[in-house]
C-alpha cells in the first residue's frame, strides 16, 4: 500500500497577497515514488482595497440632487456606498440621489475585493444642500432728487452672500456695498442689486431704488428791495423757478447763510451796503450767479436854506429860492402854516393879503429824511406901500468882466431913485463900487465896476425915505431902513470851484454855471475833469437835472429795461427815466452801453429830444452847414438844428466832428445853452 509523503510549511499569510505552489507525490512501501507529483497553485490576498472619491457636489449645492464618482486601487472591486448614516449598501460609479432635503448630508463609499477584503476607511464627503434664495435690502441711498454722485449700502440676511449691481437696466455684475456712481446724467436713474448665496441661489426679487438727478443750479431774482438811496431799514423779497428751493443770504459780503423771503434787516449803518442771495435746491444745487443789489442807507436828514426872499416889508408878490446841500433833495413848502406840500424852488406867490406871512420849506432828500427843522421867514405885506421886488443879475455869471449890471424892481413905480440909494456887499472882493444908474418907473439898471480880487459880489437897496412913489409913500412906509433889501442874487467874480479849470480855462464860465445850478459835483477830489467824455451813463443825470432843475430825482429802477443796467446801478433810475421820455432807446440788442462815451452827433439828438420833448423831430438837412455832416448822414438833421438854435457852432474849420466824443467841458457849454441856464 503506498503512502503519502507531505512537505509542510508554516507561513504567516497575514496581509499578504502572493501565489503559493502546492505539490504532493505518492510513495509505496516499497518505496516507490510517484515520479509525476500532483500540484496545485493559488493566491493569497489578505490587504483590504482602497477607496477614492472622484468627484461630489459642490459644498454648499443649490441642488436637491447629488452625484458621486468613485474609484478603487484594486480594479476588481465592488463598491458600497451609504448616504446619511444608513448601513452600506451595493453602488456602482457613479452614484446619484434625488429630492435630497435641505441641510447637512454625508456620503460614504468603500471599496471591497474579490474575496471580500473590504476598505476599513471607507472615503466621505460631508455638504449642505441649499435651495433657499438669500434676501437683499438697500440700507442707504442717495436723496430723491439728488446729485450727479450717489452711493448705495446693501446687505443681506445671508451673510455669506455676495452681491450683484446693475443701473439702469444694465447687465447685473459682481459688486460690493458701497455701490458708488459718479457724473450721473440728470434725469430718472433706478439702481438694482441682488445677494447670490454661496450654493449660488440668486434673489429673484432684486431691491431697487428709482431717484432723480438734478445737477441743473437753480436761479434766483431779487422781486423788491429797498430804495437807492433809503433809512436804516431794508427788506427784499425774493424767489426761484425751482418751487422746492430755499435760500442763502449775505449781507456786505459777508458768509452766505440761510434765509427766507422777505428777509428785513434793521439798524443798518449809513453808507453803501450790498445784499446777495441764492436760491439752493432740494439736493444742494446753489445758484453761481447769485441775485445782488447795492443801495446807500442814509438817515442824516438834509438841511435846508432860504436863498432869497422878499423884502421884510413887500407887496403882495412873494418869490422865494431855496436849495440844500444835498443836491438830490427835493422839497415841502407851507405858507403861514397851512400843511406841507410838495414844491420847486423858485416858489412864487401872488396876491398876497396885507399882514405879516410866514413861509416855511423843508428838504426830503432821496431817502426819504425830512429835515426836522425847516427854515422859516417872516415878512409884512403892505400893498399901500412900495418895496423892492428883487436885485437880479443882468449879465452871465460866474464872470470875469470888470464892469456887470444889476436889474432892480420895484413893486410899483417910484421916483427919487439914485446911486445912493445902493450898496454893494462883497466877499473877497475890493474896490468894488457903483459907476452908473439908468431906468425909470418899476425898473432900474445899476452898473457896477467888480473891483479886484475872487469872489462874490450882491447889490443891495438902502431904504432912506428917498424912494417915493406916486403918492409920495416912501419906500416900505414911513420910517429909514424898513424898506432895505439885501436877499439879491450874488454875481461870483473870477473864482474857480474846481482845481483842474482855472479861471483861464476856454470853458470856466460855463462849468461854473453848470455847478452852480446844481447839474454837477464835479468828478471828484474837487476837480471836475473837463477834457474826460461824458459816458453815457453820466449823460442820462445832466441832461435830466438840466430839464427838471437840480433837485429832480427820478423814480427807482426796475432794472427791467435794458440787459446791461441792473437795478443796483447806480445811474439806473437815470436811464430808466431818459428811455422813459423816449429820449433813448439804447444801444442796440437791449442794451444801454452806460460806459460808452457820448459822440457829438449822439449829443445833437439827446439834447433836442431833451429840450423839445417827445414826438420832436427837426427840419431836414441841407448838407451845407458843415463839411463832414453831407445831408446823407443819419444825424444831420439833428446836428444842423443843433447849430440853428444857437447850441453848437462845431468844432472848427466849418466841421462838426460828429463822431469825436463829447468832452464834459463841451457838456457844460451845451447844457448852459440848451436849458438857457442862469
């Protein structure tokens, strides 16, 4: 019987995959051996495979469904998965779920081999499944409306999100608070912004805001303001297009602040003073152009003077002339005590009752003051008895002759009238004396020689009881001295008023009575500028004051008439005026031109137009009276009737020189002659 001979060998097969080669051999008692052994071949495999996951689902997902890919070292393997905790169960590559609920999921996969070796570490993914848009809300915008800048702060109930900007209905793009825009247009603009979570939900209902730019300044106009000059209070009203706008006021360039109309000050201080105002608008637009008006507070009441008068004991005829040294004033008359009415010097009056009279005559000037102490005169009226009228130049003044004449009248006709009768009264003046006496009746002329010396120069009556008239009544009654009269007019002898026209200056006399009627202060620091042109701006104030006298003030300005002349002009209400009596119309393109000067042929029409009034239109030209005026020029007219009544005689060489300006001593000699001034 044979038997089996075994080779045994111990391994320790722990972990370890190998082929192991198993043979076995008979052997007999006799000891044969089986020479063809039987043999058998197999593998050991004790290590576990490992497991990989190739791809999962974002972290966090927007979606309910899932799907995992996996692999393994071990290509053979077969594959387990569990979702959740739940026991392991067969899968396969890859591996899908659906309808997962909102939250925190886990996945884990392993890997098992052909005999069973599973993976003790099977891979996970651990992820939150999110379906939930987040929500967006503005927290800060610009105002409604705004300006061309504006910045938006948003934010979300999602914390994590991010967020998406679009304008307009642009194309939504990534963004972040704050949102910043600038050199917005104006018009409607609206802003959209959305949170996009981080599973990449987007909010349906974006958060929007619709507002308006407005970078469009709004103006301003000044609606009333206080008179130029006026007192120590002043209220303007004022407004803007934009119904929604608020104002800043400044006062004498001071800081802009906020106001409201009317805004009314008080207590304000005499001299210039400017008020400016702005309008600003709901988002802060301010005017760059702000509305202004310059005016002078003046609360010093004007003085007033009684220049003549007549005779303490008179006829019944009075004359009075008056003035103030505020040359704008105007003036309130009363006679023996009745109310104050407006009045013009010279004031007369007629038919006088016998008895003592008072008048009274107080200044307004154009602020409105009023002098609180009129000047007063008392006289008797006695219409039995002769008195002197008045003692009036006879000759132009001021002057430079050494012989002029005084015209005396008498109230009726008198008799006993002689050189001794009058006497002259002088300042700065000596040597003056009478040299001569003609005239008979009511009127006297009495010649004098003016001395040496500048100055002032009156003729007055000396009352002794020799004047008679034909009742044998003495003159102002009975009794030496109450018929005297010293109120004449004064002749002013070679003085200067101003520094830069001597008494040698071609147009001294005329400047001098130009002055003296109160058309012009000069130009200032006591000269009078002769040789400057006359703008047309100084034009519109001479040939006013040389129509209406020196106490003509016109009304306030609008400021409506002309482009270029506001309200706060100052020579504004002068040009209102003379555009007002059709004696201009402008420049041209609704403009004045107030700084322009003023040609010689400008001068011809504004003077005629001035002197004969509205609707005056001269003779047609002839072309012959000077060489550079043909008939063909638009002014000819104009300039011959000029020379016609005696104004002008042209500049020289039979010219006129039309287009050369007007020179302010050439004004003085035009306004003299024109307005036929004392």
């Amino acid at each position: 019987m044979p038997y089996f001979s075994f080779l045994e060998q111990s391994l320790d097969l722990i972990g370890l995959v190998f082929k192991q080669p198993l043979t076995v051999r008979a052997k007999d008692p006799a000891g044969n051996i089986d020479p063809t052994p039987a043999s058998y071949t197999w593998t050991v495999d004790n290590t576990a495979p490992e497991t990989q996951i190739d791809s999962q689902p974002a972290n966090p997902s927007n979606s309910a469904s899932a799907s995992f890919s996996f692999s393994s070292t071990d290509l053979t393997a077969t594959f387990e998965c569990a979702l959740d905790g739940a026991a392991f169960a067969a899968c396969a590559s890859p591996q899908g779920y659906s309808a997962l609920a909102e939250g925190t999921h886990s996945f884990a996969v392993r890997a098992k081999d052909a005999i069973g070796n599973v993976d003790s570490t099977p891979a996970a993914y651990t992820w939150t499944v999110d379906t939930t848009a987040p929500e967006t809300q503005i927290d800060t915008h610009p105002t409604d409306p705004g300006s061309a800048s504006a910045s938006f702060g948003f934010s979300s109930t999602d914390l994590t999100a991010t967020f998406e900007c679009a304008l307009d209905g642009a194309v939504f793009a990534a963004c972040a608070s704050p949102k910043d825009y600038s050199a917005l247009a104006d018009g409607a603009h609206t802003f959209s912004v959305r949170a996009r979570d981080a599973a990449g939900n987007v909010d349906a209902t974006p958060a929007s805001y619709a507002w308006t730019v407005d970078n469009t300044m709004p103006e301003t106009q000044l609606n009333s303001h206080p008179a130029d000059p006026s007192g120590a209070n002043a209220s303007f009203t004022f407004s803007s297009p934009d119904p929604t706008a608020s104002f800043e006021c400044a006062l004498d360039g001071a800081v802009f602040t906020a106001c409201a109309s009317p805004q009314d000050y008080s207590a304000l201080s005499e001299g210039t003073h400017s008020f400016a105002v702005r309008a600003k608008d709901a988002i802060g637009n301010v005017d760059s152009t702000p509305a202004a008006y310059t005016w002078t507070v003046d609360t010093t009441a004007p003085d007033t003077q009684i220049d003549t008068h007549p005779a303490a004991l008179s006829d019944a005829s009075a004359s009075f002339t008056f003035s103030s040294a505020d040359l704008s004033a105007t003036f309130e008359c009363a006679l023996d005590g009745a109310a104050f009415a407006a009045c013009a010097s010279p004031r007369d009056y007629s038919a006088l009752t016998d008895g003592a009279h008072t008048f009274a005559v107080r200044a307004r000037d154009a602020a409105g003051n009023l002098d609180a102490t009129p000047a007063f005169y008392t006289w008797t009226v006695n219409s039995a008895i002769p008195v002197v009228v008045s003692s009036l130049r006879a000759n132009t003044n001021p002057s430079l002759a050494s012989s002029l004449n005084f015209t005396v009248t008498f109230s009726e006709a008198v008799t006993g009238v002689d050189t001794g009768d009058f006497t002259l009264t002088a300042t700065g003046i000596t040597d003056a004396s009478i040299t001569n006496l003609t005239g008979s009746g009511t009127t006297y002329t009495v010649t004098v020689n003016t001395g040496t010396g500048a100055g002032t120069l009156r003729l007055d009556i000396v009352d002794n009881d020799s004047i008679l008239n034909a009742a044998s009544t003495p003159l102002g009654g009975s009794g030496t001295g109450n018929g005297s009269y010293n109120s004449g007019q004064l002749y002013s002898l070679r003085s200067a008023t101003f520094l830069d026209v001597p008494t040698s200056y071609w147009s001294w006399s005329w400047i001098e009575r130009v002055y003296a009627a109160g058309i012009t202060a000069g130009c200032g620091n006591n000269n009078y500028c002769p040789e400057s042109a006359v703008t047309r701006a100084q034009m519109a104030v001479f040939l006013l004051k040389g129509k209406y006298g020196s106490s003509y003030a016109p009304p306030a300005a609008t400021g409506t008439l002309f482009t270029d002349v506001p309200a706060s002009n100052g020579f504004a209400k002068w040009i209102e005026q003379l555009a007002n009596e059709s004696i201009t119309a402008g420049c041209g393109n609704g403009n004045y031109c107030p700084n322009a000067s003023v040609t010689r042929a400008q001068m011809a029409v504004f003077l005629l137009k001035s002197k004969h009034g509205l609707g005056y239109v001269p003779p047609a030209a002839t072309g012959t009276l000077f060489t550079d005026v043909p008939a063909s020029n638009g002014f000819a007219k104009w300039i011959e009737q000029l020379a016609n009544e005696g104004i002008s005689g042209g500049c020289g060489n039979g010219n006129f020189c039309p287009d050369a300006p007007v020179t302010r001593a050439q004004m003085a000699v035009f306004l003299v002659k024109a307005f036929n001034l004392p």
